[in-house]
C-alpha cells in the first residue's frame, strides 16, 4: 500500500489505476488467505507435543530465587 501511495504520489498518472488495482486485490487475497489458513495451521501446531515435553502441575512450579 505505501508503495502504491508513494507512487501516486510522485504524480505517475498514466498507470496508476491499474497499479492501484493491482495493490487492492493482492492486499484483499493476502488477507484472505491468512484468515483462511490461520485456523487450520493453528489447530495443527496445536496437536503437535514437543519433544520431551512433559505436564507439568501447577503444585511442580517453584517461585521465588533461584539456587
């Protein structure tokens, strides 16, 4: 978008209607596309467990120093 403005700005008249054209659709698939996929990978790296994860028990969570 900025790209775009910038380019209006220094006054390029002959293209810009497709230029900015151009910058709405990729900006409107992008964030399609984000909104689209963000649940499904979400849901994924959820059911992945980490390597030599464990639970861990609130009653396990020391606070105050450490040593």
């Amino acid at each position: 978008m900025v790209l775009a403005l910038l380019a209006l700005q220094a006054g390029i008249d002959t293209q810009i209607g497709i230029i900015l054209e151009s910058v709405v659709m990729v900006v409107f698939c992008s964030v399609m596309l984000h909104g689209l996929t963000a649940p499904l990978i979400g849901r994924a790296v959820a059911r992945r467990e980490p390597a030599g994860a464990t639970d861990v028990r609130p009653e396990d969570i020391r606070t105050g120093p450490v040593g």
